[in-house]
C-alpha cells in the first residue's frame, strides 16, 4: 500500500470520527441564551423557556453519556 493511499485512508477514517464525535454533535445542536435553551434539528428549531421549569435533569447512559453531558455544560 503507498503513502498516498494511506494518507487517504487515514483521512476517511478521521472523517467518519469527526462526523459522529458524541461532544460536537450535542454542542452543534444545543445553544443555551439567557433562560433559552435552543435545539436545532434539520427540519428547524424548537425553543424551551428554561425560567419555566424549576430544574433541568441530564440522564444518559452509554459511552457517548459523559461526552454529550460535558457539551451541556
């Protein structure tokens, strides 16, 4: 196998690490502003007014949990 055929191997396999990275997905998708927490999907975005809730549970398990909770913070 050349270098250059590995290069791009590597490359691809990064590519498809990145693409479902458990940290950025959660943090691409969910901005909080103010009392706002917004949630983007691909058909649009649905708002939550935090203010109107008297507290917010994270729950996750799996090895994808601590990675998506971190991006919550």
């Amino acid at each position: 196998m050349t270098e250059t055929v590995k290069h791009r191997l590597n490359a691809i396999f990064n590519a498809g690490l990145a693409a479902v990275n458990p940290y950025k997905l959660i943090f691409d998708r969910l901005k909080i502003t103010d009392d706002t927490l917004a949630v983007t999907r691909e058909d649009g975005e649905t708002t939550f007014d935090l203010s109107q809730y008297k507290e917010v549970v994270v729950l996750g398990c799996g090895k994808a949990a601590a990675p998506m909770a971190k991006a919550l913070e």
